[in-house]
C-alpha cells in the first residue's frame, strides 16, 4: 500500500492540515469565494469525505482547481478485529510512520481512543508505545483525521459517543496540535463532538496541564498516577521529574477551574505497585479530593515482560486494592480488559508491524 495516502504525487500540507483561514485563503487564491471555501471545511470535516469529486455544490472548476492537493494527511493501512468488537487500526502517515487508534463498542457507547504522537518520549517502563523513544508530533490534522477515519467505519446503526486521547504519545507535549485538533473535533461546524464526551490523559506535567486548562472549552482530563510514592513513581515513569505533590495539585486546580472531576489512573503491576501499602499510600495522597481512581491490571506486552519480568496482577489483589482504596473513602473502578485477543495494548500493533520503531 502507499505510503503517501490519497495521490503520492502531491505534496504540501493536506487540506486537513491547514487551518480554517489557511483553507479560506487557498480556496480564494483558486478563485472560489468564501463561502465556498467553508463549503469545502464542511466536506473536509463534517461529511468526512476523502474525495474531492464528493463534494456535490463545490462548483466543477473549483473542484478541478483542488484536485492536485490531498484532501487528508492519513489513511488506515491495517484494522485487526477482535472478538469483542475492538478495532485496532494502524494509521499510516504520508512519511511512512504510523500511530494506533482503536474503536471501542460498548453497549450504547462507542469510544475511539487516538494517538498524539508518533511513539513516546516519556517511556514508562510497562508501555509499548515508548519503547522505541518518539519519532515525532502528529500534526493538528493527523491527530483530529484519526476520527474521521474511525468514523468512516462504523455501522449505519453506531455513532461515536466518546473520544479518549490515550493512544500513542504523551498529549501535554504535543498541545500545539492537540488544542487546535479538540477544536476541530468539538466544534459544530467540525465534528461536533460534545467536550465533555473528550478526555484527555496525562502522565503528569503540571505546567501544561496550566496550559491545558486555559483552553476554551472543558475536556475532561485524565491523570496517569501508577503510585503516589515519588520513588516508586519515578522507577514506571523514569522521565517524570514532577513531584506526585504538584502533579495532584496541577490536577485539583484543573477541577477548579472546569469543574470536571479528574480521573487517577494505575496501571497495576504484579508485586511492584499492588500491594496494600501502595494502596494506602494513595489514599492519603487522594483522600478529600473529588477523582476517581481507575485501576487498570497491565496489558502484558510480550517483549517488557520477557525483558523486564513485569506481569499482570492477580485478580485478587486488584480486588484487594479496589477495596482498600473504597474503604479509604476513594471512587474506584477497574478498567475491563478489551481487545485482549488482538495486541489490546497500545503500541503493539505497531510494534508488531515496525519493530524497532
Ligand atoms: N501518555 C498518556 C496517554 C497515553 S497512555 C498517559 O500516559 O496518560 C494511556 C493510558 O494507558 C495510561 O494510563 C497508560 O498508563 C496506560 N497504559 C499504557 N500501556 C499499558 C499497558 N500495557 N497496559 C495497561 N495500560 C497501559
Ligand atoms: Fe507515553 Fe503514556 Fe506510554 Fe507512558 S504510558 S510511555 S506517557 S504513552
């Protein structure tokens, strides 16, 4: 399959990737009028369509002038099912890299879970997708296409209710693309997606997560917390240098300001941050604060846990955990496991397909 989606042969920016006056601007420098311009925004992001002859009232000549642009930056060049409807796609990009992004169905719900990066900087030392370091940032348009894409292959009978930014790569180092992109995702004349059906996860950095909260519309935010001890946290997140302290505060002013309640989330590891003293260690970290605590037992990626010796936690001691935490006056749930037949982890897909990336 080519790596360049939609035309090898043309270069630039694709339309997906240019913002709204950008788009404006082209599409009068190719003698259409502004309002034909929003006609073709509409298109682009709302109809989703990736073919320029798609769109019907865009006159002839000015369909002719845009033809030698993409109209989008990515393309799905692998899509794994699993049994339980999870559909994990590898999203090829025009330069040959490519991210994760999976289709969650749920009952009435269907989430869609996209990468912010290609690869990951931050490198915790349970996760697939920081293995091989980061690459690069996905732009603004590679980050909101990959809900255009998602959306492209859901039934008639299923719409996408919730976005999770939890795929490949840390969002609070890529906000650049990732404000622009939530715009485009949440806005009415994009794909209009509720912010509060948006949760965007971290695994901590206070300042952007300042930042982050100063965007106009209130997402809700998700913070990868592991352990409450700083040791402990900084042997799963080696790269963290932000004390759990400020990082919980980061977090307390984001409800502040919003009013959302945040989410902690543990990815439980078998004897290293399990145990009931771990347990109450975070409770008196999180104690009084409005959040929910999700415990989420490791996905075991084969090549950490061959080189690592890291292994999922017994059901049991999750159980334990859950309780403990509930009886420290904490919300708690435990995230089920998806996708388990088909690399469920992030990053593994890719891994499978680019090893060494
Ligand atoms: N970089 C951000 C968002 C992407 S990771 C962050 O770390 O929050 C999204 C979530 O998936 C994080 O909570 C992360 O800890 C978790 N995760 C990563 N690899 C996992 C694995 N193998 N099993 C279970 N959860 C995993
Ligand atoms: Fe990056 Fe999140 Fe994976 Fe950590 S868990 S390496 S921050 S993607």
């Amino acid at each position: 399959m080519s790596a360049a989606p939609h035309g090898a042969a043309q270069s630039g920016p694709a339309l997906t990737e240019l913002s709204d006056d950008a788009l404006l601007r082209l599409v009068e420098q190719l003698g259409g009028k502004p309002f034909q311009g929003r006609q073709v925004l509409h298109w682009l992001w709302k109809h989703g369509v990736d073919d320029v002859e798609q769109m019907r009232n865009v006159p002839a000549k000015l369909r002719e002038a845009l033809r030698p642009h993409r109209l989008r930056a990515a393309e799905v060049r692998e899509a794994e099912l699993a049994q339980d409807g999870t559909e994990k796609l590898l999203v090829g990009l025009a330069d040959g890299d490519a991210v994760e992004c999976v289709i969650i169905p749920d009952g009435e719900r269907t989430t869609l879970c996209i990468s912010t990066q290609v690869g990951c900087p931050v490198g915790c030392v349970f996760c697939a997708s920081g293995l091989g370091g980061v690459r690069r940032n996905l732009t603004a348009g590679e980050i909101a296409e990959q809900v255009l894409l998602a959306k492209a292959r859901l039934p008639d009978d299923r719409r996408l209710t919730n976005l999770v930014v939890m795929g490949m790569g840390e969002p609070m180092l890529n906000l650049d693309a990732l404000l622009p992109a939530l715009a485009r995702i949440h806005d009415a004349d994009g794909i209009g997606m509720g912010a509060r059906r948006i949760t965007v996860s971290t695994s901590g950095y206070p300042r952007q997560m300042e930042r982050f909260a100063k965007a106009d519309e209130s997402y809700n935010l998700a913070v990868s917390l592991h352990a409450a001890d700083d040791e402990l946290r900084k042997q799963l997140v080696p790269t963290a240098t932000h004390p759990v302290r400020e990082i919980v505060a980061a977090a307390h002013r984001y409800f502040g300001l919003k009013g959302r309640e945040v989410t902690y989330e543990v990815v439980l590891l078998k004897g290293v941050n399990d145990r009931p003293s771990h347990a109450e260690t975070m409770i008196q970290t999180l104690r009084g604060l409005p959040c929910t605590v999700n415990l989420i037992p490791w996905n075991p990626v084969d090549e950490i846990r061959r080189e690592r010796g890291l292994e999922r936690p017994l059901e049991a001691h999750v159980d334990l955990f859950a309780e403990a935490l509930r009886c420290g006056g904490l919300k708690v749930t435990v995230r089920r496991q998806r996708g388990a037949d088909r690399s469920a982890a992030c990053g593994q897909l890719r891994l499978r397909r680019q090893p060494g990336a």
